[in-house]
C-alpha cells in the first residue's frame, strides 16, 4: 500500500509539473488557467509573467518571486527584475546586479559576461567586449568568445557569425557548417540554406547545392521542402536544391500535414506536394496548417478549415501569433487557440468551444 501511494504521488507530481497554463488577465488581476479553462491558481496578482520550465515569476508589492503551478511560492520574492526560467536557471536583477540562480533561488556563479543572456540548449551566451561565447550550466565555457554574433540555439544549433561570413555551430562550439557563407538559415535535421557570394542553394550535411535561379528560400524547419524565390514568383525545393513546384505564385507559407498556403491572384488556397490546388484560393489570408490539422483563414474575420476545407470554426474572430510553432503561425497550438472577440481574449477548443465559456482583459498562451 505504501508502494503504490509513493508512485501515485510521483505521477501526480508529474502531471501537475507537465500541465500546461495560460496567464490571463480579468479586470486589474492576473492568474492562470489550465485547459478547461478554469483557474488553477486565482487572479491574485498586479503583475507576472507567462510559466516557464515550471515556474513562473509573479510580483507582490515590489519585488518579483516565482511560483510553482501549484500557485505556491518556490522563491521568496527579492528581486527587482526578473526573465524566465530555462534549463533550470534564471537570470535576475537585485541591487542593480544581474546574476543567475536556480530553482532553489540560490545564486549560481557563471563566467564573466559584460551582458546576461538567458539559457537556452543548456548553455548561455557570453559577451565580451565586442565578442560572444557560451557556457554550460556548469559554468564551463563551451565556446570561446570569438565571434561577432551568435543567434539563440534551437534544437543544439546556432547560427554564428564571424567578419560577415556566417555558418552554424552546436552548444560544444563544433563548427557543423563552415564560417563562409554571406547568410544562413536555421538548421534542423542535418539542412540549412545559405547564400555564397550571389548564390543561394541548400546545405545537406556539410554539402552545398546551388539552387538554380533562387534569389530567397526560407528555413526548412522539420519538412522536407521550403518555399524559395525566383524572379519575384515563389515555388518549393526539396533538400537536395531541386525545384519541385516551379515558382509561380506571388507568395506563399510552409507546408504542414502535406499542404502549403499559396497566394495567387490576389486570394489564398492550398496546394499538395505535386503543386495542385486542394482547396481553392478564396480566402485574404491563410496561415500555416497546425498539427492539430486546422488552419486559420480570413474572409472578413479570422476563422479556421480543416484539410479538405471545410469551415470547422465560423470567421468571427482576431488570431494572436503563436510562438509555439516554426512558421509562428496565427491559430491552434497543442489544441488550443487564442482568439479574441468585441475586444476580449479567450480560448477555442479544436470544436471551436470557449474554454471555460469565460473572456478576459488579456490572455496568453500556454505554457508549461
């Protein structure tokens, strides 16, 4: 019996922790709800900030702390600044001095950096003097400061910089992609763009492959073609630089759930993979499909399609950006979308339900 209360109470303690919540905002208090669109931790609060890796930092009278998704205090509010907690660290301000501490609230010591970042992939960058490094959580530096700029990590990787020639490095500082290229673009799975001298083409691994005519492409993200630019018309290219939907649209967004929205004779529609039209262009704008497998459209609001075009939520609403996604697309996130409404922010479900049936002042997105 004791066995099983200890688990129990581990997976509890589990779900709590992965359970994500949304900062809203009703009349001049702030709380969180989760996604029944209840209060798990009441509107208590003049000011905070969205939850992240766990913790989120609220502020009573004028000193920030954190607050575990169980709304009780972690960390005693001390602080006059505070950013957000990532890979266990947290960067802020008391007595005019930027420091790191962990979740304990205990004050961590890091290599000298004329500025403070965030951590991101587990490490966090250093400035020194014109230069940018990295450091571990271990406060070991992993990169020396010999670069002029170092864009955030995402998935291990950066995009670095050093006198006007870019390539991409991990959080050890292996250089994946060579320092030589005039721009480059984010890489994941093993793919990137990159523009050499005037040409643009696509790096596989450490291979460049000119693309023929392009004079743009944008980032691959986790699907196997990118939109790219020729001649002012957008088409898509595969990883290995070739075209296989010409350029003929005026514009056009990242494929998802196999289709991509294309703008073509002043309206928005969806193409497939072989370049044909699966739903028409009708529409003034059209985001990215989310994998929740709808996608925001305007007609004259905002609503949302599923992928053989049906209307599944009427267009009675504004779409906030969504961060969450690689397009940042405008709609649903992990079943989620925030919308607002005469005014007021609020949440719909993928059925097109009000969480809670409740509206509010502001509202952000979920975290966890």
């Amino acid at each position: 019996m004791k066995k099983i209360l200890v688990i129990s109470l581990m997976i509890l303690g589990q779900s709590v922790f992965a359970q994500e919540l949304a900062l809203v905002k009703e009349k001049a208090k702030i709380g969180y709800i989760d996604k029944s669109g209840n209060y798990s931790i009441q509107p208590n609060y003049d000011a905070a900030k969205d939850f992240s890796d766990g913790l989120a930092a609220v502020k009573i009278k004028d000193s920030w702390g954190f607050i575990g998704k169980d709304g009780k205090m972690v960390i005693e509010p001390s602080f006059s600044r505070t950013r957000d907690f990532n890979d266990g660290f947290c960067a802020v301000e008391r007595d005019g001095a930027w420091f790191y501490i962990d979740k304990k609230g205990e004050k961590q010591t890091m290599p000298y950096s004329d500025k403070i970042y965030d951590f991101t992939s587990g490490v966090a960058f250093m400035k020194v003097g014109n230069k940018v490094g990295a450091f571990d959580k271990a406060g070991k530096v992993t990169i020396r400061a010999e670069y002029d700029v170092i864009k955030p990590f995402q998935n291990g990787y950066a995009r670095a910089s050093q006198n006007g020639m870019w390539g991409i490095i991990d959080t050890n500082g292996k250089v994946i992609v060579p320092v030589e290229y005039k721009d480059v673009g984010e890489y994941v799975n093993g793919v990137t763009w990159a523009q050499k001298e005037k040409a643009y083409g696509v790096i596989d691994g450490s291979v460049f492959t000119v693309v023929e005519g392009a004079d743009k492409i944008w980032d691959f993200g986790n699907q196997t073609l990118t939109y790219a630019k020729r001649n002012g018309k957008v088409g898509f290219v595969d990883k290995t630089g070739k075209w296989i939907i010409e350029p003929k649209f005026a514009k056009a967004r990242a494929f998802n759930q196999n289709l991509a929205p294309v703008f073509e004779g002043g309206k928005w529609g969806y193409i497939n993979k072989e370049g044909n039209y699966v739903i028409e262009p009708m529409y003034s704008d059209a985001e990215v499909f989310s994998n929740d497998n709808l996608a925001a459209v305007k007609g004259k609001n905002w609503g949302f399609i599923d992928t053989t075009g049906k209307v599944v939520i009427p267009m009675d609403y504004e779409i906030s950006v969504s961060f969450g996604f690689n397009e940042k697309n405008k709609g649903f996130n992990n079943g989620v979308s925030r919308v607002k409404k005469s005014g007021k922010w609020g949440f719909l479900d993928t059925k097109g339900n009000l969480l809670g049936n409740k509206w509010f002042y502001n509202a952000e997105l979920f975290h966890n």
